[in-house]
C-alpha cells in the first residue's frame, strides 16, 4: 500500500469513529453507512485493489462486519476478472444468516451478482438454484429491491433460453424488463436505470449467441429507451450515452449481419466508430464479433494487435471461456486476412493456452458423489460419473477443433508464402498431434463407460409392455446424450393401471442419476396403492431434502381403474396431456387437456399436490410426451410446436398405441433433418377399451 493509500485509510478510520460515537443505538448500522460510502468512492475510481486493503482495515477495526466485507471483496475481486474468489465471497455472503437491514442489504446486492457468475460460467443449474429462491426473499422483505429482483428474473431468464425453455425465458426477460422501466421513472441520479439498461444489454448478447436475431432487435429497442430514459434525468451524463449508444450499435451490427442485412449493419457499424468506446480495447474486441462475421478480416485482425496488453493488464484467467471469446478469434482474423506470422503465432499461444486452461478447469473441478441406486428388483451401480466425463469430453472436442483448424490454416498459408518454413512448422504440429492422440484415447474410454451408463439406464424402463385384455399400453425413450434425464414407466396390480411420464431438469450423467431416484420412487410408491397426488407428494418430501444441486423432475402419474374406466391422475408442471375422443362412423378428434399447475418435483420441500379425476376414459386414446416432442428444433431453431403435433395426430388414424408413439418419433425426426437433438425425448400412449 502507498504511503498515501496509508493516511487516506487513517482518516477514514477517524471520520468513521467521530461519525459513529455519538448515537450508541445505531452505532453499528451507521458505522456500516459510512464505511458503505467510503468503499463506494474507490470503486468509482475503479482502483479494486486498494479497495481489498481498505477492506481488511476496516473489518479489522469493526467498522464493518464480516458480512458486510466479504460482500465488498466479492465486489472488488468481480471488477479484477478474478471470478472464483468473486464467487467464494458472494457465496459466503449468501448462505450467512441475516440480523440487520444491513445484512439484507449485502444478501440483496450479492446473491444477484452470484447468480450472474453462475450464468456466466454456464452453471444453469446452480444459477436458478440461488435465484429462484431469492426473488421470493426479496419480494417479501423490503421496499427498494426492484433492481436487485429484475437481475435476477435476467439470469433466470438467461438460464432457461440456455436449457432450452424460450416461452419461459421471454416471460422472465420481460418481467426484467418491466421491473428496469418501473425504476427508471423514479431515479433520480441514474444509478439504477444504467444497471437496468447493462442487465439489457447482456440479454442482447443472450439472443445474439443463440442466433436468434430477430429478438435481439427487439431488445436492442428496449435498451435505447433506458438509455434514453436516462439521458433525460437532470444529472445524466452525457459523454456516457454516447459510449453505451455505441455498443448498441455494435449488437445491432451484429444481428443485422446474422440476419443476412448486410447495408444496414455496415451502417450502424460506421455509427460506432467515431466513439471513445469503439477506440477502446473492450469495443474493439466487441467489434471484432461483427467484422469476422461481414468477413472484413483486416480491420479485425487490426483490433487484436492490443489484445495482449489487454490481457495482461486485465489480469484474466487462461481459460476455456477466454480462449473461446480472444484467442480463437484473434486466430480467425488473422488467418482470414493472410496474416501468416501473427496466424502461426496466434495458432502456437493457442496450444500452450489449451494445456494451461486443461490445468485450469482441472483444480476447478470438484469431484461428484458416486451414485448407487438400484430398480427392477436389480442393482446397478455407476461410480465415477463424476463432473469430469462431460468436462474431459468437453475438452477433447475442442482440443481436436482448434488443433485441426491450425493445421490446415497454417499449411495453406505455408504453401502460399514460404516452403522453406513448412519443415519446423511440421514439428510444432507434431507435437500437438501427440497430444490430440493421447486425449483422443482418453476420450474413447470416457465414451466407453458412458455407453455402459446408457445401457443401465435404458434398463430401467420397461421394454416389455401388458398383456392384458382392455389395456393397449406402448412407449418409448430417447436420450439426446448417452444418458438423459427423461422416463416414463407402469406397474399393473390386478385392475389397477399406474402409469407415468416424467423429464428431470437438464440432461447428461447428472440428469440420468436423478432420474434412477425418480424411477425407484414411483414403483415403490404405486406399490403401495397410493392416489397419484400421494404419490407425488411423497416423491417431493424424498427428493427436496438436501437437495443442494437443485435439481426437479417434472411428471404425470396417472391410475385407471380397467373395469370402471376411471382416471386418477397429477399433472407436476409437466406438459397437458392430448386425449382423444371417439364418436361413431366419425374420425377420433384430439385436444390438449387442461390441467392443474403443480410445481415440479424435488424444488420446494412441504407441498401438497393436487389431483384431478375424469369419470370414464374408455376409447378415449392419451398421448403422454417430454418437451423434447414439441419443442424438438431443426437446424434454423424452429420448433416441431404444439399446433404440427395436435394437427398430426387429429389427421392420423392409429392402429395400435405403438404405431402412435413411432409415428411422432418419425415425425421430429423428419422434422429436425439431420440436426443434432436439444433435448431427451419420451413418448406414451394409452388407450383403455
């Protein structure tokens, strides 16, 4: 610490103390105040590491509680790039427990910035897990929170576009969005509505990733009206406005070049350009996004001649995640514009930086608790299903994307320039085949053991179906990974008909545990005789508990009577049902079924779930499905949807329920034309005659 860093931090002490000794009854809360303001002045003038030192000064003189310091070291270690520690100290705050207004003060202001670090770092599930919570405890508590919960309906939203759920995300978008609108008519110093237009933007680049341009623009609309919203408060600053217009322009560059408008984003390019911003390391990486796409690879590969610099002074982490937003397209500029020595270059410190992020991901890491679990009068176990299968996957394919890329970019440009040059460039690349070879092998085993978990898991549901008068009963699987989190499955006592469809929240190895704890629920349960919303009720008490990774399940369980033609059935957040009914001499007519709305599964210990009754569903034919039916996507995003999928099986006529459940999987099949699945995919069907 500089000598005057020292004395500004003695005076700090002593205004503190003079301010604070006067009032014995709010000592502590005013002493938090100010210390509050001081910490804020610093981080003004962004110097973050001198904010730590004053941190641990004044937690150490007791101006500040431990609460209180942990929150401002998450804040200081956020604006550094340092994003695990950022992580441990939002953590901290979190999960203390609050005493004070000013300890709602610091759960407020943390668990919003946690969550965002979870979207960040692509943990989906870990974001909702501390969001969706805490909009219900900021909702409850006080007055002021607006902002805080309109982040954190932003990361929800971000989660759920991510896993797939659009109809859901828009909502939480908007309800965002709605929250920033209603805040920026009572702002008077502009604080509250930059954090809302910055909460915009980041939906912006959501929608951008995703390819889906059209809504970009449409978000990109509503930002400029915050931003406008603020340039009309008294004390907006001006020169600001036009820096965040430029990065505007620049997203609307590139979701006009995505949509094929190639004048009108050159044009809104241009507009940018003349700004601080656009002259800025952070804008000209930002640009860089559109020049690659419009193929100007000069002008992008003249933005990267700083990125070092940049790096070196933002003090990032070589990680998976950097070299995926600098590096690789640093790599693609140059060799774009026939930049051959910045190209090899770029390609060599492209490998050194995959085996430091390899290091890098691997102390991140922290193993996952094997998983026993046994159904079917059968145990089965999978130990070692631990995080690092789909992260050594993960990192396999692109290890063998990069190194191929720089291999055939690097010898063309070779061929062009200097053959003189090919004999040491072909040494260098050995070398990284030697370690593509390794990881290749490497990958083949973790494929091996996760074609052994398909195998245990596909074994959990039956394949064999009844034989029994009155009853056509068929249904089938379809992971989108080697392993997947969707099931379905039936126990017949007697008369009695228990049958259920469920999708557990994400997909992959976690997923498929889950779902192995869903399975052995349901039979144990329906065993016992119990009524569906029993049945479900009791599965959310088992599930809920210690439930640390938030996952749920959403499910319908349903019990026809075969000699009455009764249904009993509980619908937990899952899709409506489509139910057919038949009249004489005319064609089976189809609707969706109207439902109760019971949360899923396994988020919320203590519900009562709630079940419905219909009198007789004699040759009235039930098709049961998973998302991954109507929500299946081909290869420009568009979805199988709800209207093709009732229209297919209103103009069908099915012989038997398993020419139903093949005839839809035909269907999204022929839909998605070849593209990879987004999602597992199960489908029942039921008719009782």
């Amino acid at each position: 610490m500089s000598y005057f860093h020292s004395i500004s931090t003695a005076i700090a002490m002593a205004l503190l103390l003079v301010t604070t000794s006067c009032n014995n009854g709010k000592h502590a809360e005013l002493k938090a105040s100010k210390a509050d303001s001081l910490l804020f002045a610093v981080g003004d003038k962004k110097d973050y590491d001198y904010m730590l030192s004053m941190i641990d000064s004044l937690e150490e003189t007791g101006d500040i509680s431990n609460m209180t310091a942990n929150r401002w070291r998450g804040t200081a270690y956020y604006h550094l790039q340092r994003l695990r520690p950022a992580e441990f100290y939002y953590k901290k705050v979190v999960e203390a427990p609050i005493r004070t207004e000013h300890d709602q003060l610091n759960y407020n202001k943390s668990v919003r910035r946690l969550a965002s670090l979870y979207v960040l770092k692509g943990d989906y599930e870990g974001a909702l897990r501390v969001a969706m919570p805490a909009v219900a405890i900021l909702q409850a508590t006080s007055d002021d929170t607006e902002t805080d919960i309109g982040m954190l309906y932003n990361a929800i939203g971000c989660c759920q576009l991510n896993l797939g759920r659009l109809e859901a995300a828009d909502k939480n978008f908007d309800r965002a969005y709605q929250l920033f609108r209603k805040v920026a008519g009572t702002d008077n110093i502009g604080r509250k509505t930059g954090n809302g237009f910055l909460v915009t933007e980041s939906t912006i680049d959501e929608f951008i990733n995703a390819k889906m341009y059209e809504k970009s623009l449409t978000w990109i609309e509503r930002a400029e009206q915050l931003l406008n919203n603020y340039a009309n408060l008294p004390n907006a600053d001006l020169s600001a406005v036009k820096e965040y217009q430029a990065q505007i322009d620049l997203r609307r560059a590139m979701a006009l070049q995505g949509m094929g408008q190639v004048q009108e984003a050159a044009k809104a390019y241009r507009s940018a350009l003349g700004t601080k911003y656009a002259k800025s390391p952070d804008g000209r990486i930002l640009a860089t996004n559109y020049l690659i796409a419009a193929k100007r690879f000069n002008e992008a590969a003249d933005n990267f001649q700083d990125l070092n610099q940049l790096l070196n002074e933002g003090n990032f982490d070589i990680s998976f995640d950097n070299i995926q937003h600098f590096l690789l397209p640093k790599f693609r500029a140059n060799a774009g514009a026939q930049r051959r020595d910045s190209a090899i270059a770029t390609g060599l410190l492209l490998c050194n930086a995959i085996d430091s992020a390899i290091i890098y991901a691997k102390k991140d890491e922290t193993a996952e608790l094997a998983t026993i679990f046994d159904t079917q009068q059968k145990d089965a176990e999978i130990v070692r299903q631990q995080s690092r299968l789909t992260r050594l996957t993960a990192i396999a394919t692109l290890v063998t994307l990069i190194l191929v890329v720089i291999f055939f970019t690097v010898y063309t440009l070779h061929r062009q320039k200097a053959q003189h040059h090919l004999a040491d460039a072909h040494a260098k690349l050995q070398t990284a085949y030697d370690q593509l070879e390794e990881t290749t092998a490497q990958k083949e085993r973790i494929e091996s053991e996760l074609r052994i978990a398909r195998d245990i898991q596909m074994s959990m549901v039956p394949n064999t179906f009844p034989d029994k008068e009155g009853i056509d009963l068929y249904a089938a699987m379809i992971p989108a990974k080697e392993v997947g989190g969707d099931l379905y499955g039936y126990l017949l006592e007697d008369n009695h008909l228990y049958f259920c469809i469920g999708d557990v929240s994400g997909k992959g190895v976690p997923a498929s545990l889950f779902m192995a704890q869903v399975t052995r629920l349901f039979r144990t349960l329906a065993a016992q005789m119990m009524m569906p919303a029993e049945i479900a009720t009791h599965m959310n008490a088992a599930l809920a508990e210690d439930n640390e990774q938030g996952m749920f399940v959403t499910m319908f369980i349903g019990l026809a009577d075969i000699s009455s033609g009764t249904l009993d059935f509980c619908n937990c957040g899952h899709n409506p049902p489509i139910i057919g009914k038949k009249e004489p001499g005319k064609p089976t007519s189809y609707q969706f079924h109207e439902v109760l709305s019971n949360a899923p599964i396994g988020l919320w210990p203590g519900l009562e779930f709630e079940g419905e009754h219909m009198d007789d569903i004699r040759n009235m034919p039930l098709i049961l499905y998973t998302d991954g039916l109507n929500e299946a996507e081909d290869h420009r995003q568009q979805q199988f949807g709800d209207d093709r999928l009732l229209n297919l099986v209103s103009t069908t006529i099915f012989d038997n329920a398993r020419h139903a459940v093949e005839t839809l999987e035909a269907a999204v099949e022929q839909h998605r034309k070849g593209a990879i699945p987004n999602d597992d995919l199960t489908i029942l069907g039921l008719l009782i005659s």
